[in-house]
C-alpha cells in the first residue's frame, strides 16, 4: 500500500510558486522527464540527467511536490513522483505544455 506525502489541494496551488519551482534549470529539467514518463518515476538519480547530490535531488522533489506540481508517493523504502498535470492543466490552461514543450 501506498501513501502520499503532504501537497497543496488543487485550489492552493499558486501560479507565483509554480513559477518559482520551474525557474531553477535542474528542477525543469526533472519536469522535463516526469512529463515525458507514461507513468509514475522513480524519485532517483538514475532516472534523471542532472547532476545533484541525494540530499540536492531529495530537496528539488521536495519544492516541486510542495509547489503542487509533483505528487509523491511512498511505498516502502521507496518513492515514486508522479506530474499533477489535470491539476496544474485545469489552475492554468496551456502552462505545462509551454514549459515542457
């Protein structure tokens, strides 16, 4: 069984933290992949290309899980994330697409 750790609902989530996430290259970057993925991603440096220590890696998932854009969820030792994309699609139309695209 699974769990998800604390997000904000969908109608916390705020255009301005939103924007602040994405504007760092490596968290874009890791949205690029989630994005891309046709299912949850393992919250690991192996799936992505960036180079970041663990605790630098755990603290991107972190703003961009506590920024709505990213849910995580933990089953055991370990964490999947998975992109909020009906969330993020239905706040602000078009946005994802023009970030990722």
């Amino acid at each position: 069984m699974s769990r998800t750790l604390p997000q904000p609902s969908r109608d916390d989530i705020d255009l301005v933290t939103v924007l602040r996430a994405l504007a760092d290259p490596v968290r874009l970057e890791m949205l690029r992949v989630i994005a891309a993925a046709d299912e949850r991603c393992p919250a690991s440096a192996e799936a992505y290309d960036v180079e970041v220590t663990a605790a630098t890696l755990s603290h991107h998932f972190r703003v961009l899980r506590e920024a709505g854009v990213t849910t995580t969820f933990v089953e055991g030792r370990r964490r999947w994330v998975d992109l909020r994309r009906a969330d993020l699609d239905q706040r602000f139309p078009g946005l994802l697409d023009a970030v990722v695209g």
